[in-house]
C-alpha cells in the first residue's frame, strides 16, 4: 500500500499523529493511550507516529513494539507500516532472525525489536533492555505482569510509552489502573470511533454494525469498555432456522465430550457456500440415569454419520480418551478444537449474523440451549454460565475450527504529501 492509495486524516488521527510535537498542547504528556471501535484507523497512526516520534528525539536508541504474539505484530502493524516509511523516505531491514527492525533516515538509525506478550512468562523476554519508548498494540489482550516490565524498561530520559487497543471487561486491570487513572499517570487519552477513519466508507461500517451484537457491538462498535450480560446470543431468532437442504457438497462434526455432564455432537453440512446444522447427538447422563463409555459413544457419531464421508470430527480439546478412541477405529479424520471461548462466541456470533452457518429444526436440543445459554453476570471478567452450553460449544469449536477467523481485517489512513 502506497501513500497516494490514503485520504485526508481525521482530527483524532491528526492528534494522534502530532501529539508529541513541541507545537501540540499535548506535548508535555508522557504516554498516550488509544482505545475504541475497530477499524476506526487508531493502529496504523499510532505505529506510524512512534516511529516519527522516534526520529525526531532520538538517534542511535532501542525501542519496543509489542503485540500478543510476534506473528500477529507482525500481520497488524509491521507489513503495513513498512511501506509507509518506505514512502517517507525511510530505509528498513527486518532482522526477522532477531525479531528486529532496523530503520534508518538520513544520518539518524534506530533499532525497533519485536516482543509477543501472550502470557505470564513473557515478561522475562524483555527483561534487560533499556529502551526509549515503548508501543503496546492490543494491550488489552496481554498479561499486565508483561506490560509493566515493559514500562519498566523505558529509563531513556524523554521516552515515552503508547498503547491501544479496543475494549474489554470494565473490570479489566488496564482500563483500572490506565484508563481511569489517565491523568494522574500524565496521559493522553485519545477514544477512537469507526468516524474517526475518513477513509472507511459509510457502507463499511455498516457491515461492522450489522456482525455485532450486545456487548460486542458496545465494545467494537460503539467502543465501549461494558460487561458482559443476559443471553450470549440475543439476536437468535426463527430466521436463523430452517428446513434441511437437499443435497450437500461437504460434511463435518463437532464434538463436546463429557461423563457426567452431557455430550453434544453437531453434523454439519456445505450447502451453496453455507454451513447447516442438519442432524445432532445429544446425550445428558444425569436426565437419562446411566453414562456411556468413548465406545458408546463412537458408536453414536457413526450412527450420526451414517454413510457419509465426513471432513474430520472436530473434538473438544480436553477429550483425550475420546480423541485416542476415534483415532483408533481409524474411520474418520479428527481434530482438536480450537477453545478460545470469547473469541470462539464472537466469530460464531459473526458467522450466525453473516449467514455462513444456520441451524436446521431438525436439532432441538441446540435450539433449546440458544433461548438458556447465558454470560455469568456475577464473574469479576467475562465468562458464561456453565449450564445448558454443551451444543453451544460443540457450534463453537466448529466455527473456530472449521471456518476460523472472518477475513475482514483491513485499514486505511492519509498520509499528506511532502512538498518539493
């Protein structure tokens, strides 16, 4: 992407960009923070403004860029900031061996390294390092022991730290302890919203309200920091249900495997590019008074099948011995599931909304299991009841697994043009 493809900036975008400017009534702040809706242009201006930063205080200095993991740092901030630097008259090499980016304008170098804060333990890859700035993308998603070193790290005098991300749990600990704390700790707070990028049409944002819905839509949306409450799904309707097709180009199950709580197993078939829940296995021990075995069982998800040919079963992760027992008849290609709950209930949400999967009247019991299943409303984060979620989950585990993440991802900025 070339600087000729961008429009004008916004007024947020212009703040953003400028904020550390000595003619910025911003200037004396030390961090800045960004959170709101998504696609609302709030990454790519922070990423782009810290290296401009970077080079008009420093020269010859170690600076971070931190996202979750490398790999999604690398896909969300790096590939598009490149060429954009390139554009401005930068010179970039990625020493992707030591996850370093080393840029240079003029006489002027600096060294950008690369860190993912996925968990606990993270926090020990930067320990060390003295840096002169640091830029935390998502910070809402990364352990709070990782970002204080992180923070701990800028001892340079006049480094500065930044962040952004979009909403989560009003009791999540950066919203506590930064956000709300903004002032006291010398921040900038800057709230994005999908107006605040001129570049995203108004038919664009439309889709994005129409795939969220409750607290989704008030966090990536409305960019809202809301807790999590009443059914998962509230939208689900009759219109999300309908008659079996005919015919079907492909098959796949889904698996939640449990003793004494219920098994739930999903048959799932491709018809004209959507995903039909046509048939279902439902077994609830504790109602029916007797448990079954992983044969027993087995035996159930070929009856399911029948004469089918199946992709794979794709099976709650945490099902060993079931797993081991599918593997071991040989018969079908199975799969563990992918199991990030939150992230598993949004891309299901979007898939519902979207129409790439519907649900036949042929399944009662995941019916049924749409009007009960709820978010824990007495959880300090978010989390769901674990009641009447069997068939929720085996949906879930499909979606996250067999369809994975919706390909929407895109963004678009304004880079004014030098003169001369």
């Amino acid at each position: 992407m070339q600087l000729s493809d961008f429009h004008a900036f916004s007024q947020k975008q212009l703040e953003l960009l400028s904020w550390w400017c000595e003619e910025s009534p911003f200037h004396s702040y030390d961090a800045v923070i960004c959170d709101g809706a998504v696609r609302s242009g709030k990454t790519v201006c922070m990423s782009l403004s810290f290296v401009l930063w970077a080079f008009y205080r420093f020269c010859d200095q170690s600076f971070a860029l931190c996202g979750k993991t490398v790999t999604g740092l690398r896909r969300n901030v790096v590939t598009p900031l490149l060429p954009l630097l390139h554009d401005l008259g930068f010179s970039c090499r990625d020493l992707k061996s030591r996850n370093m980016l080393e840029i240079t304008r003029g006489t002027r170098r600096n060294r950008f390294y690369l860190f993912g804060g996925k968990d606990e333990s993270s926090a020990a890859l930067i320990q060390g390092l003295t840096l002169a700035g640091v830029m935390l993308d998502e910070v809402a998603l990364m352990p709070r022991s990782f970002c204080e070193q992180a923070v701990a790290r800028c001892s340079v005098e006049g480094s500065r730290l930044w962040f952004n991300c979009n909403p989560e749990h009003p009791a999540h600990w950066f919203y506590r302890e930064w956000i709300l704390k903004c002032a006291e700790k010398n921040g900038l707070y800057l709230h994005f919203t999908m107006e605040d990028n001129p570049a995203l049409s108004r038919a664009m944002r439309e889709r994005y309200r129409s795939l969220y819905s409750g607290a989704f839509y008030k966090r990536f949306v409305e960019g809202k920091w809301t807790a999590c409450d009443g059914l998962v799904y509230p939208f689900f309707d009759e219109t999300f249900v309908c008659d079996v097709p005919r015919s079907f180009s492909r098959f796949t199950v889904s698996c939640d495997y449990g003793t004494v709580n219920p098994t739930s197993m999903g048959l799932w078939g491709l018809h004209d590019g959507c995903w039909y829940r046509i048939d279902e296995f439902y077994h609830d021990s504790k109602q029916k008074g007797f448990q079954m075995t992983d044969e027993e069982y087995y035996g159930s998800l070929c009856r399911l099948v029948g004469n089918r040919s199946v992709d794979r079963v794709i099976v709650d992760p945490s099902a060993a011995s079931f797993l081991e027992c599918i593997r071991r008849h040989g018969r079908f290609n199975v799969a563990r599931a992918q199991n990030d709950v939150l992230a598993g209930i949004r891309r299901t949400s979007d898939a519902l909304k979207s129409g790439r999967i519907r649900i036949c009247r042929t399944c009662p019991n995941i019916l049924r299991e749409f009007s009960l299943y709820r978010w824990d409303e007495s959880a300090r984060g978010d989390a769901v009841k674990k009641e009447n979620d069997h068939a929720m989950d085996d949906m879930r585990y499909f979606v996250s697994t067999a369809l994975g993440e919706p390909s929407l991802d895109g963004f678009a900025v304004a880079i004014p043009r030098e003169r001369g």
